[in-house]
C-alpha cells in the first residue's frame, strides 16, 4: 500500500501530492530506521506521516526526517526524530552488513548498485585507496568480491572509523585497513601508490581532486563522483579531471542516482596517465 493512499482521510487532499513517493529504511529485519524528506506544506502531519511508515514496515523502529544539504565538517544531515527507537542498525547488502547509525555517519543504501558495480571492476591483487570512506561500504563490498592486496579506508568522522572497524570485524575482512585522517593530510604524505583511487563524496571531494590523482599508480583509475545537472551532467566533473592531468582519460561515465531535483550524483571513471 503506498504512502499516499494510506494517509488519505488523514492528510487534506490538496496537499496529498507532496507526500513523498519514496524514503529510504536502513538496517533488516532485526531492527531498521526510516528516513523521509518532508515538505514544510505538510509540518502539521509530520507524526501522522512517520506513524504510517511504520505501518508500512514492521520492522522500523525510529523514523528520522532529513533536513537541509548536508553541512558541517563530517558532511551530515540534519535529522528531526519522529518516531523515537534506535537508529544504530546493521544493515545487509549483497550478502554482506553494514553496521551504521545514519545520524552519526552518512551512508545511503540507494547506492548499494553502484558499489556491487565498482567492486566489479576491481580485480585480484590491486591496491585500493578509498577516500572520504565514511563506514566502510564500498570497501567491504570490494574485499567480499575481491582479493586484493590492501584498502586504505580513510575518513575523518571519529564515527565513521569506529562504525568502519565493526564492519571489518563482522565481515571477517583482513585487507581493509580503517584509517582516521583528513584526506589532504593523508595524500600528502602517502608514499605509496595505488592501483584504483576512489573518491565518493559528492560534493566537495573535487577540492581534493589533485591530491587524490597524485596518489594513483600510472595506468590506475580514479572514480571520482560529482553532482552535474541534468542537462550535461557529467561536463563539469570531466573538465575538473582533465584540467589537472591532460594525459587521463575518461573511460566510463554514470548516473548514479537522483540528487536533487534535476540534479544527479554521477561517477566518472579515469584511466590515470602521467605525460
């Protein structure tokens, strides 16, 4: 039953159409969190709203809506709580789990396709350096798929490491390797080269950009991820790419979801080469 029609009698219907479509549950079928955006129009139904997403889904326990543009040093939402329960969860993907709490941390289950995704095109024995890493999940999905020879997972949300060292530990991983640092520390003083460099952050991991393209081993990929709109969505992320190095290469471009209206989250894929 779908959200609108469950809260109609509850909701006038003349505003029944603002009533989100969709919104996102994290965890399983242990324990769950639901998080909705939620039109100012409709700050009068707000509990209405978050009780009928439980009705929805038995196994949600707190319902958070999400407020703003991400902000701040760890990039986080801002979270008004609805419905109170825990927002710790551990949730599964793939066959792997993910133990976060979204108020914490970012992560969003709607790119769990485009980690399977990038974890296929790892291949045994490279040397992963994954940035702005958050709790972990593209390096767990990575090592479950893959054997590769190390991970360097680097975030600087206290969070983020604590949640990314429970991760390696309920997944059984041995090549990931949590690390706590600013990126543009870290970069500066990686002496190492790696075969693939990932950079998740949306916005601004471009900052960080010629850093990161100076850790990739020559012949190695970068998948950098932008927002762009939907009209040329992938101009400006390929323009910062080869504004810094003019021998990469652009070797693969997606849509990786929805951002904001009329605005994508993409990912380009560049083969690094030093000329």
């Amino acid at each position: 039953m779908a959200l609108r029609n469950l809260l109609r009698g509850v909701i006038p219907e003349d505003l029944l159409t603002l009533v989100p479509s969709s919104f996102d549950i994290i965890g399983s079928r242990q324990g769950a969190v639901a998080i909705i955006e939620i039109p100012d129009e409709l700050e009068p139904y707000k509990v209405e709203i978050a009780e009928a997403i439980r009705k929805l889904n038995k196994n949600i326990g707190a319902v958070i809506r999400r407020r703003g543009a991400r902000s701040g040093p760890y990039r986080l939402y801002n979270y008004e709580i609805l419905i109170e329960g825990p927002t710790e969860v551990i949730h599964k993907e793939h066959g792997y789990f993910i133990k976060v709490d979204p108020t914490k941390v970012y992560f969003s289950p709607r790119d769990q396709s485009d980690r399977a995704e990038l974890a296929d095109m790892v291949q045994d024995g490279e040397r992963v350096l994954y940035l702005f890493a958050g709790v972990g999940p593209y390096a767990v999905a990575i090592a479950k798929r893959r054997k590769v020879r190390w991970i360097y997972a680097v975030e600087l949300n206290p969070w983020g490491l604590k949640y990314m060292v429970d991760n390696v530990r309920i997944n059984k991983l041995t090549s990931v390797v949590p690390i706590r640092a600013d990126v543009a520390d870290f970069c500066s003083a990686f002496a190492a080269k790696a075969d693939r460099v990932l950079m998740t952050l949306p916005l601004g991991a471009k900052d960080y950009l010629d850093a990161a393209l100076r850790c990739v081993e020559d012949g190695g990929y970068l998948h950098f991820y932008h927002t762009g709109p939907e009209e040329d969505p992938f101009r400006e992320a390929e323009e910062l790419v080869k504004s810094l190095c003019t021998g990469c290469s652009i070797v693969g471009r997606k849509i990786v979801r929805d951002y904001a209206p009329h605005i994508y989250k993409i990912r380009i894929d560049v083969k690094v080469r030093r000329t």
